[in-house]
C-alpha cells in the first residue's frame, strides 16, 4: 500500500483558522506571557528552538529575541504571514515553515526546546501520538518540550459541567463567541488530560509537570530523557 490517502488531512484546519487570525492578532500581555514561559525554560542565545502552531507569532518571536533559532511553524500560510509581519516589526530573525504536526521537516536530534500551544486539539487521539513522537524523535536528549492545550480535566462522567464551565469562563472573561465554543467541542479534538498524559509517556517522554489550573487547558513540561535515564 503505496498511496498515503489515509494519512490524516491537517489542511482542513486551514480554512477555520484563517478566520479566526484577526482575532489572534489582538492579544496584548501575550508577549509578556511567552517571555515568561522562555524565560522559566531557561532559553539560551543560540538554542534551537521550534513553535509549532506558531499563530501570529508572538511566542517565536520572544525566542528570537532572546538569541535563539527559531522555526516558527504552522498549517495556516495566513496565520504565518501575521508571523512573518509581526516578528519583522520586531527585528527578529525567525525562520518560517509552512507544514503541520505531521509534516515539519526536522533533522533527529537537533532541538533544544519545542513548544506547541493551543494547536495539538486540531489532531484526533491517533494522530496526537503521530505528533508527539515525530517531536520527541526532533529533540535533543535531555531538551525539552512545552505544551498547552484545551484538554478536559474530569472523568467522562464529568464532562459536561466542564464543558458548561469552561464555555461560561470564556464568554463572560475572555470575549470569546459562542459559535467558537461550539465549534470547538463539535468539531476539534481536545481530549482528557490523563490521556495526554498517557501518549507523552508512552512516546518516551518524563513527565516534569502536568498543570491543569484553569477549567479545560492543561501546560505541560516534558524532557526527552537523556541515554541511561529512565523515562
Ligand atoms: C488556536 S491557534 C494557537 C496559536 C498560538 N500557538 C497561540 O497560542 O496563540 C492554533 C494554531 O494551530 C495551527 N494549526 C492547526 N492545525 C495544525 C497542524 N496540524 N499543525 C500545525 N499547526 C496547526 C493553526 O493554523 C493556528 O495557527
């Protein structure tokens, strides 16, 4: 069996995300957020670092102004051009790449830090895993990778007043449409947190921390163990 016509077609995401880029493009303290989180990963100049899912850019841009490589990565060439324009009003330097989770092209070995936030959701279960091991293949030994998501923090028993509570936070605090709630739940793939907790493991990740502080959004820290350590 030749053909890869089964392979899973990141490129229906296009069309949603495209929509919603002006709405990204309005973030205000997310570049004070990003620079934190580099900053506790302990961004170094020089670091190869990869976003992917990268969106208007902001988080690649950080890195970049820290010194370190970057490749800021997405599916949607209209959320990568808001990257491109946003990291060059910013003089700094990333390198873009127009491809999906299940498509950058990456050298084994040869990052020092990948992040991914709010992107992995796009992907069903199977193709989570697909993911997860293709960036634990990229890393190096000892690197690390940061993810956040919108994953359900109950048993399936639970879900539902989740779902009500996480839809009622985001609509009340965040301006969020009730149409992008909706859609979420109906045609995107968050999943539990106890099941992204088992994929990383199983790809070969070590769990440092999982933190689950806000109704359905999970961040996630996770080492590539190095030779002789135990995942
Ligand atoms: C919700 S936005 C998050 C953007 C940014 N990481 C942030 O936190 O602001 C999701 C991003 O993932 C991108 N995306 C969707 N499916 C993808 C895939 N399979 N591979 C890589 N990027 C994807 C979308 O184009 C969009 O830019």
């Amino acid at each position: 069996m030749l053909a890869r016509d089964w392979f899973y077609s990141q490129r229906s995401r296009i069309g949603l995300d495209t929509v919603v880029a002006s709405i990204y493009d309005q973030k205000d303290d997310s570049d004070l957020r990003a620079r934190g989180a580099l900053t506790m990963l302990g961004v170094k100049p020089g670091w190869r670092v990869a976003d992917i899912g990268c969106g208007n850019g902001v988080m690649a841009t950080e890195a970049a102004l820290m010194g370190a490589e970057v490749d800021a990565i997405d599916i949607s060439p209209a959320m990568l051009a808001l990257a491109e324009v946003y990291a060059r009003d910013r003089r700094a330097p990333i390198r873009t790449q127009s491809a999906g989770l299940l498509s950058f092209a990456y050298q084994p070995h040869s990052y020092d830090l990948i992040v991914s936030e709010f992107t992995l959701h796009h992907l069903p279960d199977f193709w989570k895993a697909v993911a997860m091991a293709r960036i634990f293949a990229a890393l190096k030994p000892g690197a690390s990778f940061y993810l956040r998501d919108i994953v359900f923090v109950s048993m399936p028993d639970g879900s539902e007043r989740d779902v009500i509570g996480w839809a009622d936070c985001n609509i009340k605090n965040h301006d969020f449409e009730r149409d992008s709630v909706v859609t979420h739940m109906r045609d995107e793939y968050s999943t539990f947190g106890w099941v992204m907790e088992r994929m990383l493991t199983e790809v070969g990740f070590t769990l440092v921390s999982a933190d689950y502080h806000a109704p359905l959004h999970g961040t996630y820290l996770l080492k590539k163990p190095k030779p002789g350590e135990q995942a």
